[in-house]
C-alpha cells in the first residue's frame, strides 16, 4: 500500500472531500486513475478545468449553463405560464429526466434556514418575483423537510397576492428524502398530483 506517497494521499484527500465520497472510494477512484494511461488523466484534468472556467448561472432561471441564457429557457417548445421552483441545479435534471414538465425553472440556490444564517435576501426570491408576468401556476418542488416547508410557505405568501395559482408536489417523496434521490417513477407521481399550496 503506498500510504507514504504524497500525491496519492493529496489525491485522496481532494476526492474525499466530495459528497458521498469516503475515503476507501477515494483510494479506490485513485488507484483506478493511477491505473489508466496518462492521456485519460490528462483529459479528465481538461474537463475539469473546462467545466469551472465555462458553467456559469443562467441569467433568467439561475441553472447552470455554458450560455448566458440555458437551453430551457430558451427553447420555444416550453410553456412559458408554468415555473417550476427548486432549490438547486440538480433538482432540474432529476425533474427533467421524469419527462413530465415542459414549463419552465427558477432554482432558488437554498431554502431558507435561519439557524445556517440563510435568509430570504440570499436566496433567488427578488428574481423569482420579477419574473411572474404571464405565469399562471408556480410549482414549488422543494425537498420534504422543514426548512423547505417554511420556504415554500414564504413564497407562498409572496405570490398568492398576485393572483397566480401555487402548487407543491404531491406527497411520495418520503419526508426527509432529496428530489435526487427519488426515482423518475415517485417524481412523475408527485409532479402529475401535485396540490394546491393554501
């Protein structure tokens, strides 16, 4: 075992420190980069650098994107009255892989958590609001816990005045449980029965 080798445990040490990533699939993603040629290392290192020097944010709906406006928001095909809110960039694949929405997104960047220091001002909320004109229903498809719950009814609170219907997903996503986590089947559900917020 070559626990001695600065690199390798540089390596280790960077990969671990990704989300599900402990440190004997570090060792092993490692090892397994070690093991292939170099010009595998050298285009994954290429990649890399290419995907954070070129995603940037969308400048309408806050998804990532290697364009200032994403291919969504973008697109012709997508009902422009119906937004879908969620909190992050992920949650819009994992909607998109149900092939069940064809409006558009706004993704928040969090929920509200005062505990964290995480505020409606630091949220996407203003944006949200200023982009309400000729929407008729906002879907609020945040994760099942209690920070999302108060952030859904915020923005409930903000919108209702406006005359637009709001919806959240309907219940299938087991409390506690992300969006990313849920399989396209339990979303489709949860998108096709989703309930009006009161």
């Amino acid at each position: 075992m070559n626990k001695g080798v600065e690199s390798i445990e540089r390596m280790v040490d960077t990969l671990s420190s990704l989300p599900t990533i402990g440190k004997k699939s570090a060792r092993r993603l490692t090892y397994f980069i070690l093991n292939k040629d170099k010009e595998f290392a050298t285009k994954f290192a290429e990649t890399l650098v290419s995907l954070v020097n070129n995603v940037n944010l969308c400048q309408k709906c806050f998804n990532f994107t290697d364009d200032d406006i994403c291919k969504i928001c973008s697109s012709e095909k997508r009902k422009k009255n119906k937004l879908c809110v969620v909190e992050g960039p992920s949650d819009v694949s994992y909607i998109e892989d149900t092939n069940e929405f064809s409006g558009l997104y706004h993704v928040l960047h969090g929920v509200i958590n005062p505990m964290n220091g995480i505020n409606p001002d630091d949220l996407k909320i203003r944006e949200l609001i200023s982009r309400l004109g000729g929407v008729d229903e906002v879907i609020i498809a945040l994760n099942p816990n209690v920070e999302s719950d108060i952030t859904a009814q915020y923005l409930a609170n903000m919108i209702k005045p406006l005359g637009i219907k709001i919806t959240k997903l309907a219940s299938g996503i087991p409390l506690g449980t992300s969006i990313e986590y849920s399989d396209s089947a339990t979303l489709s559900r949860a998108l096709e029965g989703r309930v009006v917020i009161e």
